[in-house]
C-alpha cells in the first residue's frame, strides 16, 4: 500500500509539473525542476517522517516533468515549446 501512495504522490507531483508547464511556460521565471529538487532535499531531511518520504516522491515526478530542462541546466526563463502535450518530459 505504501509504494501505491508514494507513486500516486510522484504521479501528482509530474501532473502539477506539466500542468504548470503548459498554462505558466510562457512566464519569464525559474523551471519548475528546481521547486522538484527543493522537495527533495527537504524530504531527505525529512525521511524518517511520512511527510519527508512524500516530499522525496512529489519532488521526483515534479522533477521528471522539467527533465530536460534540469539536463540542460536551464535555471530562469521561458520555455519555447510549440506542441503543448501533457505526457512527456520537457
């Protein structure tokens, strides 16, 4: 029951991640992977908490959602995407 949760929570934290993406990508402001990584640390530091584990598994699909973006070091700015699509890593 615990993995199904925490993947639920990943699953959550990528929907988030390319919902934001899609409708905020415009914005001239910071890539969403780094909110992602951010969770992850607190979640580490977190861990032996169930809000720590959470933490590490939002901030992992909140991650994943920006992956290229995080590749390519890409901090502040905006995306320049034509096809807006939900599944996929951009």
């Amino acid at each position: 029951m615990t993995i199904i949760l925490l993947l639920a929570i990943a699953f959550i934290g990528y929907a988030i991640g390319r919902v934001s993406h899609i409708l905020g990508g415009h914005l001239n402001a910071p890539h969403h992977w780094i909110y992602g990584v951010l969770a992850i640390i607190v979640g580490v530091i977190f861990y032996k908490h169930n809000f720590g584990r959470w933490l590490i598994a939002f901030g992992i699909g909140h991650t994943i959602s920006d992956l290229k973006d995080m590749l390519e070091l890409k901090f502040y700015g905006r995306d320049t995407v034509e096809v807006k699509k939900f599944w996929g890593i951009d």
